[in-house]
C-alpha cells in the first residue's frame, strides 16, 4: 500500500470526513511528508471507492458547491490494520538487530 493510501485510510479511521478535512488530517497523522493536492485525494477516493475500502456517507451542499463525506467500511479497515501490522514487523527487523560493537567497527590508523 502506498503511503498516501495508507493515511487517507488512517484519517478516515476515527470518522467520516470531507475532502479538505482529508488533507488536513493526512497531513497531521504524517507530520508533514503527505501533502495532498485536491486531484491526487479524489482520484485515490475514487479508486478506494471502487476497492470498496471507502465510501460516500454524505453529500451536502455548502456556499453552493457540493460537499462529499467519505466513511472508511469494514474492508478499508481490515486493509488499514493488516497494512499496520506489515510496517510493525518490518520496524521491528531494524529495531530488533543488535548492533554491531562501535569498538569492533572503528579502526585506529597509525599516525
């Protein structure tokens, strides 16, 4: 799953939210390294909506212009914590490899 993926699913995780909350929240939970323009967003709601991980839960109108909420379903959820547990085992074969000594590493050269 690709990062962007991965944080518009976690945005959605806690409540169905417009476009514009979307971005803001994906650029929260990311600390800043997923920015997303408004294409990239409804292109990938689009393409998560034809996986059946997202869907419409609202459509209002605001200051005339349609405003779209989108709900994570059961399968983006599924997919979310099974994305989760991948990155948490991949973490853990870094975290958990011991390092090798810094005094077997460094090499004195003779001066």
């Amino acid at each position: 799953m690709r990062e962007p993926t991965y944080f518009i699913l976690a945005a959605l995780q806690d409540e169905p939210l417009h476009g514009y909350a979307i971005v803001k929240r994906v650029q929260d939970l990311s600390d800043g390294r997923v920015r997303l323009t408004t294409g990239t967003l409804y292109a990938a709601l689009d393409r998560l909506a034809g996986e059946e991980m997202v869907r419409l839960a609202a459509e209002t109108v605001v200051n005339g212009r349609a405003r779209r909420t989108y709900e994570l379903t059961a399968h983006g959820l599924s997919a979310l914590q099974e994305e989760a547990a991948r990155l948490a085992a991949a973490a853990r074969i870094v975290r958990d490899r011991s390092l090798p000594s810094t005094a077997a590493t460094v090499r004195t050269v003779p001066a």
